[in-house]
C-alpha cells in the first residue's frame, strides 16, 4: 500500500480554524505539488482531506472529486487516521490532505515505530510504502518533497 502524507499548503490565519483559507502562496504551493504528483500517482488512488476549507482546498488541486473525513480533522489521534485511510492495507494508494501534528506523527510511528513529533512543512509530501517481504512487514519513505524543491 501507499500512503501519501500531504500537510495542506500555507493557510490564513484566524479564530475559526476549520474555516482558514489557503493564502496566495498556499495556492501556488498547491497547484505545484498537485501536478508534480498528478504525473506519478498511480490512475485509482483514493483523495481523502479534512473538513478544514484549507485542507479541502489543497486536495481541489488534485483532483475535483475527493472524499471528506472527520478524522483527518486537526487535532486527529494517529490510530484514528490509520483506521481511516485503512493502513496497511488498502487496496489502491491514498492521499491523505491532512495537518500538523498527526502527519508528522503518522510519520515517525510508521517509519521509526515511535510516535515522536517531526516537522512537516505546509505543502509538503510524505509517500510511504508498506510491503511484505520474505515473509517481514517493511514502511519505507520512498519520497520526501517539499513546496521549496519543486519552485523553478
């Protein structure tokens, strides 16, 4: 299975956290990483994004058609997050459209096996890979990419 880990682009700020909206330069960074993936995600893979107007509006750049969970809402516990991306295994790769601190946690438990808070940028991507083989469960980082490495 892959799993593609994308913390939502730079937001406003403001009171009412689901309601931030991405900045201009959230949107640039955005569109960016959106059709850098576009050209490499495989044609079934699944979009999922919080209820966060800014996590929607990343996805958006993706794709027009995507599917809206509750538990990927700020704030989120990991194990809930695995459930609903349905780790490790689902059938097809998910991009997940999600926040801090839960991706950066998501990323240390599947890759150091300890819940620790890592750093991920706005815009970011994380893609994971689980796999069996001979006969061990492997997590491997097959791509770490931020906004920053894909501006001309």
């Amino acid at each position: 299975m892959d799993l593609i880990l994308w913390r939502h682009a730079e937001a406003e700020e403001g009171v009412d956290d689901l309601a931030r909206a991405l900045t201009r330069r959230g949107q640039q960074q955005a569109s960016q990483m959106a059709s850098w993936l576009r050209q490499r995600l495989p044609d079934n893979y699944l979009l999922l994004a919080s209820e966060a107007r800014r996590s929607q509006q990343t996805a958006n750049y993706l794709a027009k058609s995507y599917t809206v969970l509750p538990e990927l809402n700020p704030g989120a516990e990991v194990d809930e997050v695995l459930a609903a991306v349905g780790w490790p295994d689902a059938e097809r790769a998910v991009v997940l459209v999600g926040h801090q601190p839960y991706i950066g946690w998501l990323a240390a438990r599947l890759l150091a096996e300890q819940q620790q808070m890592w750093s991920v940028k706005k815009g970011s991507v994380w893609w994971l890979n689980h796999r069996e083989r001979n006969g061990y469960e492997q997590t491997r980082l097959k791509l770490m990419l931020t906004p920053g490495m894909l501006e001309p």
